[in-house]
C-alpha cells in the first residue's frame, strides 16, 4: 500500500479540473488576442476564470487579479512590483523571519538593489510577534509581506488583526496565501489585503499558473514587459488551459473547503495524538491549535529527519522533513531556528502534509510502523540518551516476556 502524506510539496489535479481543460489543447486553442471567432471565445473563458478566482476570495472586481505562472512569480510581482512603484515613497520592506524561500530570496534581491529589509521574529510556536511589527514600522515602510501559515509548522498568522496595523499605517500588505488556501477560506472584503498570491496547485489545478490579487487603487509596477497582456501587468500570451483549470480547481475548492477541512482535522489529530502517545521524546512543532487542518509536524529526540523520510520511503510512505524547496540544502529549516530550536533539534524534524485524497488507512499505516522506525533508529545512534534505551529495553522485555 502506498501513502503520501507530502501534500504541501504537490498536490496532484482533481480529475474533474483535468476534463475541463482537455478541450483548451487542441479544440478551444485559440489566442484571446486575436480578432476573430476562437478568439473572441478565449476571451470570454479568460473573463469567466477571473471572476470564479475573483468570488474564490470574494473579490468585488474581476479585474483585481492578475493571472501569473505561479506562485514564485506572484511574490516577485508583489514584492519587487510594488517596491519599485513606492520607492519614492520609502525604501523599506518588512518580512517575517520564517517566510517561504521565494519571499526571503525576493527581499535579499531588494536589498542587494537598495532597499532596506527588516525580519518580523516569531514566537516558540511561529507566530509573528505584532509587538515586535509595530516597533519596527518607519516612516519610509512601504510594505509587509507575511504568508497566511507557515507552509513548514502549519502556524496560522493573526492576518487581520497584521492587516489592521497595516492599514492603520497607511503600509501596503502582501500575504502569500498557498499554503493556507485550500483549507481556509480568504474573504477580502472581511480582511482588507492589498495583494495576496494565489496558486492553482495548491488547490487542485495544474502546476505553473497563479494570481495576484491586487485590491482596488492598489498599483505594483510590472516586472514582465512585452506585449501588454494582463492589462500590462503581466506580458505574455495567457495560459488559457492552465488558467480554465485553475479556474476549475477554484470552484470545486470553494464548495468543499469546510467539509474537506474537517475531515482533514480529524484525520490530522488522529495522526498527532498516535504520534505523541506511542512513540517517547516526540513533540509536536508548530501552535498546538492555531495550525493549518493538514498539518502535523514532529520532532524526535536524537534521530535526524532525512534518516526517517528514508525508512519512511522503504515502506512506501511519502512525507517530507519540511518546505520542498528548500529539501536539498543541509542547512537546518530557517523556520525552526527562528522559532529557537537548537540545530540538532531542527535536523529530526518530520512533515506530514494531509490532503483531498488521503484515507483513514494510510494514517493508520504510517502510525504503525512510525515508532519501529524511530525506535530502530535511535538503537543505532551514539547520541541516544542511556535513559531511553533502557526505556525501549524495558518494552522489549515486557513484549516478549523477558
Ligand atoms: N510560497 C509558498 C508558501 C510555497 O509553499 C511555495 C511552494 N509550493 C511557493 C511560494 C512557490 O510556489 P511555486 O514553486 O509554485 O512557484
């Protein structure tokens, strides 16, 4: 039996999203900018995808999102867009300290380009500390840019009450919303954000289209240029099939995010109480309540993550040590150290990410030969303390009467 509790690293198209986008490769080919017939029908699709993404975060317009090739262009587009638009405004940005690779490596851009850019700390649990927000407000701040959760320890920041302050100071908010949106709905005209970056995979669509939203008034400067496309907020010619099934996965998601979000909850608690109970020297990394409903991230004493995703492969269970795209670096996760972990207790972390398809059985799968792996792992490891050795020693005689 297979299991794939990497969710966060991909999720794969709903079916329903592959069907209808079948007709936009080879039937409804056609080019939105073109004057005729085809064309004219492309045009009409790409008007009717903008609206279900605009009602997909209840925005009033259509025309406050910008489709994009994903979500690494929307943070570029968010952040470098709206740098360059304000910068006779101020030259300062801030970020959180455990914001996602695209966000950290956009904000080194900036300050390698003149900018300046302050890091939000965040709290044992990951949340961003307001306090320390409004202390490190200038009169030169023209952004904040902080993600809805932690796509590493599932941690939900207080977004609106990090909007409020925003707006208070008249500061542009940004929030990078994948990891949060295919299971916690986004109103905007509840919590007034500026610009938010969406993705189609995250929610079931294809990979390699997005959006920007950018709320009514709110300007960015471009960062594609060429032919206009996007009312020239994004050259190119448009991703019709891509953005048909983006516009699919959106409406499907925004139908069956509570129930889906519920049923992943549970799943989610199940997978974390099995944890905790059974195996000794766990814990749970991230806000035990304030987490995403697919989210359970550990940590085990004196075992190292990479260790136990490839026990964990053997047995055909896929999860992941933390964010995908920052898996191959030997560096402990940024997120972790900033949540002040030691280095050795960032390196035996675990992410398991649930999604649509997850089953009751493979929970009940990786819950029961987790601990075997763990307890096999720490027998092999000089650090493990002699105090749960003898532990596990313990069990072995009571299991087999010794
Ligand atoms: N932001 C977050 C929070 C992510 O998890 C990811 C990766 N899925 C990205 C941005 C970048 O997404 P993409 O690689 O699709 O551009």
């Amino acid at each position: 039996m297979k299991v794939y509790l990497d969710y966060q690293a991909a999720k794969p198209v709903d079916t329903r999203v592959v069907d209808a986008m079948v007709p936009y490769f080879n039937d409804k080919f056609a080019n939105p900018a073109s004057l005729h017939k085809p064309g004219d029908n492309a045009t009409e699709i790409l008007q009717d995808s903008r609206k279900i993404i605009a009602d997909f975060i209840n925005a009033p317009q259509p025309s406050s999102i910008v489709f994009t090739s994903g979500a690494t262009e929307s943070n570029n587009l968010a952040l470098i867009g709206a740098a360059l638009k304000n910068e006779r405004k101020g030259n300062h940005i801030i970020i959180s300290e455990i914001e996602h690779i695209s966000i950290r490596n956009i904000s080194k851009y900036l300050e390698r380009n003149g900018f300046k850019v302050s890091r939000i700390p965040v709290d044992q649990y990951g949340m961003v500390k307001l306090e320390k927000l409004k202390h490190l407000i200038t009169d030169e701040t023209i952004l904040i840019s902080i993600s809805t959760a932690s796509n590493e320890v599932g941690t939900l920041q207080p977004i609106k009450e990090i909007s409020d302050i925003a707006l208070d100071h008249q500061i542009l908010f940004h929030t990078d919303a994948l990891a949060s949106e295919s299971v916690i709905p986004i109103d905007v005209q509840k919590t007034p954000i500026d610009l938010i970056t969406l993705s189609s995979n995250d929610i079931y669509g294809p990979k390699g289209v997005g959006a920007l939203y950018l709320k009514k008034g709110v300007r960015v400067n471009p960062i594609i240029i060429g032919g206009g496309q996007e009312k020239g907020m994004r050259s190119g010619s448009e991703n019709i099939s891509g953005i048909v099934g983006f516009s699919k996965a959106a409406e499907i998601m925004k139908n069956e995010m509570e129930d889906e979000a519920q049923y992943l909850e549970r799943l989610r608690d199940r997978l974390i109480k099995g944890v905790l109970e059974s195996i000794p020297n766990s814990y749970l990394n991230g806000h035990p309540t304030k987490r995403l409903p697919n989210n359970a991230h550990f940590r085990f004493d004196y075992i190292e993550g990479e260790s136990l995703i490839l026990s964990l492969k053997d047995q055909n269970i896929a999860a992941a040590t933390g964010s995908a795209c920052s898996s191959k670096t030997l560096e402990p996760s940024h997120t972790l150290i900033a949540m002040g972990l030691l280095h050795e207790e960032a390196h035996g972390s675990l992410l398991f990410s649930l999604g649509r398809y997850t089953k009751e059985n493979e929970i009940e799968k990786t819950l029961e030969v987790l601990p075997d792996i763990v307890k096999r792992l720490r027998l092999l490891s000089p650090l493990t303390s002699q105090e749960l050795l003898n532990y596990y020693k313990e069990i072995e005689k009571t299991n087999y009467g010794g």
